[in-house]
C-alpha cells in the first residue's frame, strides 16, 4: 500500500470512528441497587458521577465499565433512537435499566439554580437544588476541586448518592439543596483571557465561527495561550477551544436542545 491510500485509510478510520462516537445520545437511566448513569451525546457516560472507560464494538454497541464501583454498562442503540441499557457488578448482580431522555433544565429554573462568581481569581460558585426529589444539573466549571461547602436542604446531600458532576456541570436528586464551589479556580494562571473584555472577544470569536449567537456558559484557561468556552446556541451546548488572539481551533457540539 502506498503512502497515499494509507494516508486515506487512516482518514476514513477517524472519521469512522468519530461517527462511532456520535452514535451514543445523551440519557439518563436508573438501575437497580442506585446506580444513576449518564450520558453526553457522544459520550462520556457517567456512573454515579464518575466517568467510565468506555468501549465501542461498532455503531449500535458499547460496554462502559466504572473501575471503582465494577460495574459494567451494556448500552445498544437503536436506529430509532431508543437506547437499551443493562448492567452487571459486584457479585453477579445484574439488571435491565429504565431509561429517560436527558433534559436540560429550563431557562427560568437555570436562572434560579445558577449563580456564577465573576471575581477576577475566576472562581465558580452554584447553588443547585432538587426540587421534589427530581434530579437536576446546574452548569458549572468543573476543571479542578469542586466541594459542596454549604447544604441548604434538611434531605443529606452525599457524593456520588445525591450529588455529584460531569464535565461542565454539577448535579443534585433525591431532594439535596447546597452551594458548590470550585476552590481550585484561584489556581489557575488567567493571563491575557483575564483582560477586561476578553471575554467578549473569545466570544464573539466563537460566535463567527458558529454562525451564531451564543451565550457564554463557563470559561476556563487551559494554558497560557488556550482558553475553553462552553456557549450555548439555539441548536444546543458547544465546547469552543480558542486561543486568546481570537483563533478558534475547534468548536464541537456536547448537548442538543
């Protein structure tokens, strides 16, 4: 084989193996022994907060395994859309999984659940409440060491039970109100996405690029020259990668509306 139809075939592994990826739709699901399991269009899926090693055997078959806990998701996909879930742990155990759609929460409950501290050490504080044990998730910057640091419910709020997060978001069930923070935001260099009205321009960078406009979500610096923006468009959330001159190198969609 020439270097050339090896250089097609790696293309086409890529891309094969990107449209793989997309196969997977965003959901959560309930299987027995509380175990809470969540799904990113595209992956990662989530077992109780954590994030699993996932494995894909082709376009409708993937297994997820949680190392800690040692369970196993078998996940199919349909060409309906439908996603049939099934697990086994510790012991033997094992179950079928009830499956539901993941629903962002409204844009009147955000509001209420949402507040971000804008101070210049970019720390990022939520307060994300379970109304009628309904689970929620309150969008959030997650890089780092985010601890709950005041319960506003008399339901307990515990990691991994009631509460816990996924890349760009905390959530809260079974009734737990409180405060997160991210304590580990101060620790992060915020050199030139720090200027007043940088914020802007990444966005608007963004915004070029998408075509249209967002609204900003978080942002994070990934290091002296890269700065991560999540923005929500009409069509859903993106993960936008920008450099602080104003070039974006990638802008991919994580959450459909």
């Amino acid at each position: 084989m020439n270097r050339w139809m090896l250089a097609g075939a790696i293309v086409l592994s890529l891309g094969n193996a990107g449209s793989a990826l997309a196969a997977i739709p965003g959901f959560n699901a309930t299987c027995p022994g509380a175990i809470e399991v969540h799904a990113d269009e595209g992956g990662p899926v989530y077992v109780n907060g954590r994030e699993t090693q996932l494995k894909r055997f082709n376009d409708n078959y993937f297994e997820a395994r949680d190392a800690q806990s040692e369970v196993t998701l078998s996940l199919g996909t349909s060409t309906d859309g439908s996603v049939q879930l099934s697990y086994t742990g510790k012991g033997g155990a094992n179950g079928v999984c009830t499956v539901g759609k993941a629903a962002p929460a409204s844009g009147a409950a955000m509001a209420r659940e949402t507040r971000v501290d804008t101070r210049s050490d970019g720390a990022t504080e939520v307060t994300c409440e379970s109304v009628d044990q309904r689970q929620a998730e309150c969008a959030m910057d997650t890089h780092g060491d985010v601890r709950l640091i005041r319960q506003l419910s008399k339901a307990h709020c515990e990691q991994g039970q009631s509460w816990g997060l996924y890349h760009h978001s905390v959530w809260v069930k079974d009734g737990c109100r409180a405060v997160f923070k991210n304590v580990s935001a101060s620790r992060y260099t915020m050199p030139p996405a720090s200027r007043p009205g940088m914020d802007t321009t990444l966005l608007g960078a963004c915004n070029a690029r998408a075509q249209a406009e967002g609204a900003l979500v978080t942002r994070v610096p990934v290091n002296d020259t890269i700065t991560e923006l999540i923005v929500d468009y009409p069509e859903g959330r993106f993960l936008c990668m920008v450099r602080n001159d104003g070039l974006v190198q990638s802008l991919t969609q994580i959450r459909k509306r």
